[in-house]
C-alpha cells in the first residue's frame, strides 16, 4: 500500500502528523497541566474539584505526547536525537515532572488525608515542572537548539509564556467544568492569565523575529507577510472578546461558559500554526529540514496503514469521552 | 563513570522499574473483565466490590506504568542515539504501532472504565473493561515482537550500515517472539494472581472475614496453580528456542564453560570469568543435556566457543536460578493453597502469611527472567547486528550521572510509597462493612445503569 507516496510526501504527512500531535498534546495536556499549576495549596475543597475535572481524561491526554515524540522518533530519527541530546537536562526535569504529577493524581485519592496535602502539592508542582520545562525546551528549539545567553533568555521567557498559556487554558476549562465558587476563582485566574499571555505573545513574536533572518525574511514579505501578521492581530482580537467575556459571563446564568475554552483553544491554533510556517521546511529551524531527517520510506509507508486506519479512530473515541463526561464534572469517586 | 556504563545503568533502572507495573496490569485487566463479567451474570454484589477493589490498584499500576513509561521513549533518544541511526527503521514502526493501537486505547477507556459507570449503560462499561484489557496485551504484543526482533532479528537487509526493513511479517513473528509473547503474558498471569492473593490474604491477615477477600484469594490461587505448570513448559519451550538462536545464553544460564556432551545441571556455582571455571559446584549429572536436548549425552556448546562474543556470565547464571527457584516456590505455594480449596478447608494463618509474603514475587520472578534474556543478549544490542557500545550517546558523563541519580531517588520513593498505599487500602478495605442480603436487593431494584451504583458504601 502507499507504493506511489514520495518520500517528500511522506515527511509533509509525517510534519503534518506530528504537527497534529504537538497542537492537541499542547492544548489537551495544557488545559490538566494548567489546571495543576493553577492547585490552591489553601483550599481542599477546590483541590478535589479541580482535580476531579481533569481525572477521566489526563492519561488520555498524555499519551499525545508520547505519540509527538515517538512520531518525531520514527520518521526524523536524527532530529529526534539531536533535540533531546541537546535539551537532555530540561527533558529530564520534564519528565520527572510528569513523573510526579501522574502518580501524585493516582496516589492522593487512597492515602490518608495528611498525606493528601503532600501529594496534592507533588501534583501542583510536578505540573510548574513540566509547563517551566516544556516552555524553555520549546525557547530553544526556536532558536534551532542555541546554547548562548541571548537563547537562555529567550527560552526562560517561553518558558513563562508557556506556563502562563497552559494556566489560562486550565482556569477557561474550570469555567467550563466547574460551579460555585471554584468558578468565580476560575473566572479571576482566567482574567489575570490573559493579561500575562498578551505580554507573552508580544514578547515571543518579537523575539521569533530577531531570531532567524529567514524568518524575518518570510514575515516581512508578502503573501505569507500578511497572513502570518494576520494572526497576532487575530490573537489580540480574541483575546480582546475573551476579556469581555470574562466580565458579563459569571452573570450570564451558565450560558457561554464553554466560549472562554473555546477562545482558547482557537489562541493555540494560531499561535501554532504561524510557528508551523515561520520554520517550515526546518524540522529544526535553521538547522535541519524535513527531508534531511526523514528516515526510510518503505518503513514509513508500513506505519502509514496503520496511521490511516488508526488515527481517525482515536479521534472518534477521544471525541466520544469528551461526550460523555461533558457537562459539569462530579466528585471522583471511584464510583 | 563514562556515559556508556551511566546510560547503561540508568536505562536498566528505568525499564527495571517500568516493567512491574505493566507486569501487573497486562493479567490484571483481564481478571477485572472477569470480575464485572461475574457480576453481570450473577448480580451478586460480591463481584462488583471486587472489581471496584482491584480497579484501584489497577489504576494506580497504570499510572506508574505511563509515567515511567514517557521516560523509555525518550531515552532511545537521548542515551541511546545509535540505536535508531541504525534499526530504526525496523524499530519505528513497531513503537508507532504499540502508541497508536494500545495506548490510545487504553488510556481513553480507562478514564470510562473507573469513573463512567454512572454515565454509561452497563455493555459499555463491561465493552471499557474488555478494550482496556485488549489494550494492554496489544502493547505487549508489539513491544515483544521489537523485543524479540532484537534478540533474533530476521526480515531485513543492511545497506551502508543501516538495516532497512525487507519483510513486516518475518520481522513481527521472528523465531523468538511467540515463545517470548507467551512466556511473558503467563509471567503477568501470575505475578497479577499472586499479587492479589497475597493482599486478599493480607487482608484476612488483618481481620477482614467478608466475602470478597476470600474470593478474590481463591480465584487468584486457582489462577496461579494453572498458569504455574504452563509457565514452565512455556519456559522450557522457550529455553530450547533460545539454544536454537542463542546458543552462547544458554551456555552462561548454564554455566558451561566447554562444549561438553552430557552435561551437568548446575544446582549452585559461582562462574569465575577469569579463570573460565566454576568454584563450588553443586551439578546434577548430564542434567542440562536432558533438559535443553532431551538426551543424556547430547551435546551443549560452552562458553568458549563464544570468545568475546558471549554475555557476563555471573548474572545470568544466578538470574537464571532466581526466576526458575521463585517458580518452583509459585508451584509449591499456589498447589498447596489448591489443596486447602477443593477439600473447603480454611488456610491455616501460616499459609496465609507465606501468600501475603508472596504478593510481590512475580516482580521478581520477572526480573530476573528479564535480566537473564537481556543482559543474556550482550555484548549485542541487536544481535549481531548492532553492538550496545556503538549505539551509545556522547553526552557528558556529569549529565547522565545526574538525571541518573533523580531517577533513582524517584523510583525508589514511588517504589515505597506504591507498596505502602496498596497495604493501606488493604487495611482500610477491612473496616468496610459488608452488604448484607436486604441491601443487596435494594441495590438490584435499583441497578439502573444511570442511578448511582447502591453499591457505594
């Protein structure tokens, strides 16, 4: 099957697949990892509700990850190890973040409650872990794995951009899934996480464009000038109408509750896809194209079958637990 | 340390660890479909508590399994660089495989399978349980067949250094993979069943003369006192194999240094690699010869056939022995606790200590028998193909070291605190009353599948 795919074809569906996985990794996992960071060490009783909000899903959700990585794996092996060669110590901490907020999940709900807290708190700061982690890995990637000082800055600043981003799609989900009081405190955070991320985005678009000359090149120059200086403008527009939002939603009787997510969501969709065409062909920017890290053909049409067949059915079951566990989320009883 | 032994040391201690939790929730997903199938038949409640039991523990096994998991598929990367430079192209898709037809699957019905049964009709709830199981045996089936690829890798040519992929189905169902796939499901069998018979007995150790324990302990022991003697024919049969591919393994599980005809079973030795002997020997004449070639004075390759090309020999030798002396022990323990069953006597308070003080033994059952295949596969990575040595990574030593040490300090803590929170649920699980039969009839009437369940106690 597939005989007829090109090899140039296979590493754009390949691109495209692992673009995929990053963009529903980052705002599944994103919305459970903010929604971590976001964990009052305070107030228990909106710990449990938080955490009850995300617990049919973040196994789910995580496993994104392990299909981004495992894609940039198999169909850009040299890619894949000259990343994470080069970000060994952050991935490190990342994954010992994720380590520590996945068990923390499982382990506060059978242990008695002075230790609750305790894991409660491995859960909350297992999350800033990861988010900090991923963040900065992200900063140097950009760059195209730069090490100097100049590269360290910018990825500790992704590194809050990222954080902040997760946040305020954690405290957009409280809203969707929450009630009471917990949903006016999400509302608060949603509000105070939205300033953040405009500064973020401003920062990191100005930062993208002193990085890479091509870049520069590409957002300066028209058609891809346009649209790419469209998508700023789109962000701030959204952002715009969310802070509004905010404002007359807790009023609204549970109307809209689902727009703030929803805005959010269409946020990292532009957010990303004007990455994905600021480095396109570079698998890493300005350092490897997509070509050049693509592995063996035949071995990539083998998986294509499987990928056709498979990945529209994750989707449909994904889609269909989102289903049923929509509406507000109960309290996590194991039933 | 260089980054060959700290790679090496640390990617042991990651897939030492990950392994027991897989190890648990392969079988332990079909036991629970057991369970609610049960429960669907019968009704009774007892079912349903059990299942609602054994979810958890299943739960917090698959986190543990997840999490540790994520770190393995970076470490191909980070440590082991070469290893995809040169089989990747054999590797990839079997890895792709396993995330998009198990992990997907069974980490979407699990969120169903503990927290939707007020949300779903019943089917859908019992059709979670049976996915989630079939999840987990799919991921096992690909990760054995790479496993096994690396052990006795078939279906490929290399070009230029690097192996590509010439035939899918040879590659899958390579000359080990379907000795090494059953032999491991049995593994997971029993380390599932003796977990929970030992924390059922655990249990009743503590006081808990309810139902549920008894017959969670009795279906597990029953379980393990089949599985035990499959097991070891499934070993056998796959020990013969591994003479067929792997001649100089079974030379170091045997520690037999020359080719010898007729040789001995060795009960105890210590193998001296400098020397090229044993000290202390305890044999049992032409032993090994009957075993492995089903004839007193039938011929077995030694070691130094293998110069240099052979693994160290002292831990697979004594891995060798700690898997078949805890299978021996499995047989002893789950036949005798057999006995007590079918004559419908109580087990005697020492027999149920000698359980609770089995709970973990298929961890290192399956260890050992881990150690043995894997370091019984050295110096190669792939055999003959790909040296361990060359596929390591260059990344500073003090790197490694670190991530090394955080990784330890980690497992070791969840290591501890995973065994602490199953003994706690077990203690807890104690002061839970029992349904009583009127009860039990209330929760019937209202077994509706969105009420919430009467179970809940």
């Amino acid at each position: 099957m597939f005989e007829n795919v090109s090899a140039e074809m296979l590493g754009n569906i390949y691109v495209g697949l692992l673009g995929l996985s990053v963009l529903l990794y980052a705002i599944l996992d994103g919305y459970d990892l903010g929604v971590g960071v976001l964990i009052p060490p305070r107030t228990e009783a909106f710990r449990d509700d938080m955490i009850a909000s995300i617990g049919p899903y973040w196994d789910a959700n995580e496993t994104w990850l392990v299909l981004a990585i495992g894609l940039l794996l198999i169909a850009f092996p040299e890619a894949h190890s000259e990343f994470l060669q080069t970000l060994y110590l952050p991935a490190t901490f990342m994954l010992l973040g994720l380590i520590l907020r996945g068990v923390a999940f499982d382990f506060r709900a059978k242990v008695v409650q002075v230790k609750k807290r305790k894991w409660d708190m491995v859960f909350k700061y297992g999350s800033l872990l990861t988010t900090l982690a991923q963040g900065y890995m992200l900063g140097i990637y950009v760059t195209g794995l730069r090490t100097d000082i100049w590269a360290q800055g910018f990825a500790l600043l992704a590194a809050f951009g990222v954080t902040a981003a997760y946040a305020f799609i954690g405290s957009c989900w409280l809203i969707l899934k929450g009630e009471g009081e917990l949903q006016q405190k999400a509302y608060y955070w949603a509000r105070r996480g939205l300033g953040i991320l405009a500064v973020g985005i401003i920062a990191v678009s100005i930062a993208n464009l002193t990085l890479h000359d091509d870049v520069r090149d590409l957002w300066l120059s028209a058609p891809w000038g346009y649209v790419l200086f469209a998508k700023p403008v789109a962000c701030f527009a959204l952002l715009a109408l969310c802070g509004v939002l905010l404002k007359k939603l807790p009023e609204a009787q549970g109307k809209g509750e689902w727009l703030p997510f929803f805005i959010a969501l269409l946020v990292f969709l532009l957010c990303f896809t004007a990455f994905g065409i600021s480095y396109y062909p570079f698998i890493i920017p300005g350092q490897m194209t997509v070509m050049d890290a693509l592995s063996d053909a035949s071995s990539l049409r083998f998986l294509l079958v499987g990928v056709v067949i498979v990945v529209p059915i994750i989707l449909a079951y994904t889609a269909m637990v989102y289903k049923i566990f929509s509406g507000k989320s109960e309290k996590l009883s194991y039933y | 340390m260089d980054a060959f032994l700290l790679s090496r040391l640390q990617f042991a201690l990651n897939i030492s660890f990950h392994i027991l939790f897989p190890t648990i929730t392969m079988a332990m997903g079909w036991f629970l479909f057991y369970f609610k199938l049960r429960s669907n038949i019968s009704g009774h409640p007892v079912w349903m508590r059990m299942y609602r039991f054994w979810v958890r523990v299943f739960a917090l096994s698959f986190a543990l399994g997840v999490v540790s998991g994520v770190t393995m598929s970076f470490q191909f990367g980070t440590n082991w660089p070469g290893f995809m430079e040169k089989v990747g192209n054999v590797a990839g898709p079997l890895l792709g495989y396993e995330v998009l037809t198990a992990f997907f699957l069974e980490a979407t019905f699990l969120g169903i399978m503990l927290f939707g049964i007020r949300r779903v009709p019943n089917w859908l709830h019992t059709a979670s349980t049976l996915i989630v199981a079939l999840g987990t045996t799919t991921s096992a089936f690909w990760i054995l067949a790479l496993n096994s690829w690396m052990q006795t890798p078939q279906g490929f040519e290399v070009i230029d250094g690097v192996v590509y992929a010439t035939n899918w189905k040879e590659i899958i169902f390579n000359p080990s993979f379907p000795y090494r796939f059953v032999h491991m499901m049995l593994a997971s069998g029993l380390t599932a069943s003796f977990l929970i018979a030992g924390l059922s007995a655990y249990r009743m150790l503590k006081g808990d003369d309810k139902l549920a324990p008894k017959l969670a302990l009795k279906t597990a022991t029953y379980t393990a006192a089949v599985l035990i003697p499959l097991q070891i024919f499934a070993g056998d049969m796959h020990g013969l194999n591994t003479l067929e591919h792997q001649p100089q393994k079974v030379a170091a599980m045997e520690g037999l240094w020359e080719t010898t005809e007729g040789a001995p079973l060795l009960l105890f030795a210590i193998p001296d690699e400098e020397s090229k002997e044993n000290h202390f020997e305890i044999p049992i004449p032409y032993g090994a010869s009957l075993i492995l070639t089903h004839e007193l004075k039938g011929e077995i390759k030694g070691l130094n056939e293998f110069e240099g090309e052979h693994p160290p020999v002292a831990p697979v030798f004594f891995g060798f022995r700690v898997m078949v002396g805890m299978g021996m022990l499995m047989l002893a323990v789950s036949w005798l606790g057999s006995l007590y069953l079918m004559s419908n006597k109580d087990f005697p308070i020492w027999l149920k200590r000698t359980f609770a003080g089995m709970a973990f033994s298929g961890w290192i059952a399956t260890l050992a028998g881990w150690y043995v295949t894997e370091i019984g596969r050295q110096p190669y990575l792939v055999s003959g193909v790909l040296r361990t040595a060359d596929a390591v990574t260059q990344l500073p030593p003090a790197n490694i070291a670190l991530s090394f040490t955080l990784y330890l300090v980690i497992y070791t803590v969840l290591l501890i605190a995973y065994m602490g929170t199953l003994m706690l649920m077990c203690r807890r699980a104690v002061e839970i009353e029992e349904i009583t039969t009127e009860e039990r009839e209330v929760a019937k009437a209202k077994m509706q599948p969105t009420a919430p369940d009467p179970s809940t106690v």
